[in-house]
C-alpha cells in the first residue's frame, strides 16, 4: 500500500507542528516508529488516507466515535448547532437537556458540570474532593491514564504504600508527593495504602474497567471492596469513566457493573466526537463547586451549543434498540476469529474483551494489571499492527490501546479485517 502524500505531509507536519502530531499517542513511536497516515475523510466504519487508500478503522478516535464516522444523526446535529451560532456565553436550553439524559443513564450523577476535556473532568474531580474532604492526597491505580493534569502524570512509587514520583517533566516533586499508586486488583496493597495515608487521603481514582493497558476488568469483588475501604477512612470514591461511559451499556460502567462511586469524570463519548468532559456526583460533594462552594472552576467554550448537541444526538443513536448487542456480537466474533487464528499460526496471545471493545495482547495468558500488560511482546504488537495497517485495517498505534467496534461495523468488515489478520499473524510467526 502506498502512502506517499502521508510520508510529505509528515515531513511537513513536522517543520510546524511539535513532532508532527498534535498528541503523542498519533506518533508511531509506540510500534518502533514510522509515519503515522493521514486521514482525509471518515464515514461509518471507514477512513480514507490523502493517498486515497480505504481503512476499516478500529481506533474509533481513541473512543468517542462509537456511532461511527460522521452518523448521519450526529452530523446533522452539528450542522444546526453551527448554523445558530456555536457560542454564546450564557446558559442555554441544551445544556439543561443533556444534563438530565446523562443523569436518566448515570443516577449517580446527582449534579453535573459540562468542560471541555476527559483531563478537566478528572482533574476537576480531584479538586472538588479535596475541596470536601480537607485532605490532599488521592491514590490511583498502576497504568491507568486520566488525563495530563499534573496530578495524574504521576507514576508508582517502589511498593504498593510509597509516594509517587513524576511521570513527566515538569511534574514538581511535591506534587508527587500527594498521589499515592497502587496496582489494579490488588486489594491488600490498596488496604495497606489505606493503613498508612488513610486519614490523608481524598480520594482514589478509578477506572472502573480499564481501558488503558487495555481492556482489563476488575476482579469480582474488588470495586466493592475499593469503595468500603475508602469509606472507612473517610476519603471518597472517583469513577473516570471517560472511556467507559456508554461503551458497554446506555449507561455508564458503574451500572453496567452495579458499584456506584461518589463522583465520575465523563468524556470521549459523550461528545459525539466533539470535545466535551463532564463532571457529576453526590449534590452534597458538588456544591463545593462555584458559583455554590469554594471551589473553582470554570470555562469559556464549557457546555457549548455545538459540543452538547453533538452530545444529545449521540446519546438519542446510543438508545436506539440493538445498539449493544450488535457491538457486542461483532466483538464476539472479532474475538473468536483473532484466537482461532493465533492458535493457527501458533503466536501465543490473549485478548480481553468487554462488549465491542478488546485487546489483543501477544506472549501471554492472563492480563490483569499493568505489569502484566507492560510484559507483553511489543515486537509482535508492531509487526501485526504495520502487516494490518498495509492491508487497510486501522488500528491504534500501540500494544496498551484497545480495539473500538462502532455501530457501523458489519460482520462483513469483521471477516475481512479476520483475512487480514491471518496474514499478519503468518508475519508475527516468522
Ligand atoms: N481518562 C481516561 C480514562 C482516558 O482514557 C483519557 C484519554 O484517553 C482521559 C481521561 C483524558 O481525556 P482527554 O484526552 O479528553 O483529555
């Protein structure tokens, strides 16, 4: 397959943009480098490049587009919202619309607060627990990402009860110093944490299903046992469900799951592929929130006619009959298929899988927590990604991402991204 105008307009991309992209997920660093292609037109399940070659696409934007690209519904929800006029500056109709359908799918959320990003979301969280709580520290979990705030940019400690160090330049030591990192499912290191910061600590920040080191479940039990404890010191539960809202069920994963947290972070989805966060919870947590509370936050482009209309025409497409059940069978057979095949070639692999949404991890059984995802072969990974990026599947460029069906997938897509992969696993065993 050639991509020549992607290889120029790479070369271009990187006089003027920051290492060419505009996130550092895009860049194919994580698949032993290359030129990430460019992507001219989406619609439904495919993208074309600038080379006008044809892709099924599986990265689905990292998550928001599980309506697929440019949904009739959703673009025509755009386009009315562009022509009124995309921002105003003062409240509008919208916006108390999309609030209630988000609090009818997700009753946690008491009250909401519309931003722009999954990172405002959650960093916005983080201060609105402190602000009720008194206390500075929050705990989250060994490679679960949250956003780029500093506070989540913050990395393991050497055992489960150390304090954390930066993750990123720029990060400041005494920042670290407040976020404690303890391994996902496992719940004696997250009791021991508790033991000794317990009365320090704000929250814990979790992703209910992890979408982060790919699609990893809790254990039975363990989000159950994450809330008691919290409880138990006085600290409060935060959900980030920026990728897991609506994923899995019109809903979010805490109903999907039935273990509710005191707040949750929103995005991805909710935006129709807009940007939009959101943030919801316990009213009496919320109202430290100004103009009630003491605690700040605010936005120019927050809860934007363009962004909720995309939103609300998203959420009408999500509830529509069949939806979950037709990600969920493609996922199904997209998972039956990748195993067969492994099985076939002989590449030891495993996937994980939650309704239409899997990943697909090489030279291993069982994935867990991060470590283990972080120990699989990412040679392997590159090899299948590029063999199935040369024959028009799109997926995410790295071994931690997760595979997004969208409603526009077909069986028939399923089958000819099967050939591809029977190809590129034949790549991986050689
Ligand atoms: N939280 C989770 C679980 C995410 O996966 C992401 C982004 O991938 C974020 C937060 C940050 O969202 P955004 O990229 O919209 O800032």
């Amino acid at each position: 397959m050639e991509r020549v105008r992607s290889e120029q307009l790479y070369t271009e991309a990187k006089e003027h943009i920051l290492g060419g992209v505009n996130s550092p997920s895009r860049a194919f660093k994580g698949v032993g480098g290359g030129t990430p292609v460019f992507m001219k037109r989406g619609s439904g399940a495919y993208f074309w490049d600038e080379d006008d070659n044809k892709y099924i696409d599986y990265l689905g934007a990292y998550g928001p587009i599980i309506a697929g690209h440019a949904h009739p519904a959703i673009t025509k929800a755009i386009q009315t919202a562009a022509e009124n006029g995309v921002l105003y500056g003062t409240p509008t109709k919208l916006e108390n619309e999309f609030a209630t359908k988000l609090k009818d799918a997700i009753p946690s959320l008491e009250k909401v607060r519309f931003v722009n990003s999954g990172t405002e979301a959650v960093m916005t969280t983080i201060r609105v627990a402190r602000a009720y709580t008194g206390r500075d520290k929050i705990v989250k979990f060994a490679g679960c990402y949250h956003g780029h705030s500093d506070l989540v940019l913050v990395a393991a400690g050497s055992g489960p009860a150390t304090l954390g160090t930066p993750d990123s330049a720029g990060v400041t030591k005494n920042i670290a110093k407040e976020v404690i990192t303890v391994p996902f499912n496992d719940i004696d290191a997250y009791r021991e944490t508790l033991e000794k910061w317990g009365t320090e600590i704000a929250a814990v920040l979790v992703e209910p299903i992890v979408g982060n080191f790919g699609m990893v479940e809790p254990a039975p039990g363990f989000l159950q046992q994450v809330n008691e404890l919290t409880h138990e010191h006085g600290g409060l539960v935060i959900y980030d469900e920026v990728i897991t809202a609506f994923r899995f069920m019109y809903g979010g994963a805490q109903d999907y799951l039935d273990v509710y947290p005191d707040m949750t972070a929103l995005g991805k989805i909710i935006g129709g592929g807009l940007p939009i966060g959101a943030y919801g919870g316990r009213a009496d947590i919320m109202e430290k929130v100004a103009p009630l509370g003491p605690a700040y936050q605010a936005g120019t482009m927050a809860g934007n006619p363009a962004s909720m209309s995309a939103g609300i025409a998203c959420l009408d497409v999500l509830a529509q009959e069949g939806v979950y059940e037709h990600l969920n069978n493609l996922g199904e057979r997209l998972e039956t298929g990748l195993l067969r095949l492994a099985r076939k070639h002989h590449v030891k692999c495993t996937v994980n899988r939650v309704k239409g949404a899997l990943t697909l991890y090489f030279g291993t059984e069982t994935i867990t927590n991060y470590d283990q995802a972080d120990a699989t072969n990412s040679e392997q990974f590159a090899t299948f990604f590029k063999a199935m990026l040369d024959q028009g599947i799109n997926l995410a460029p790295s071994k931690f991402e997760a595979w997004f069906l969208t409603i526009a997938h077909t069986e028939a897509d399923i089958d000819q991204t099967l050939e591809a992969a029977d190809l590129a696993f034949a790549e991986v065993a050689t």
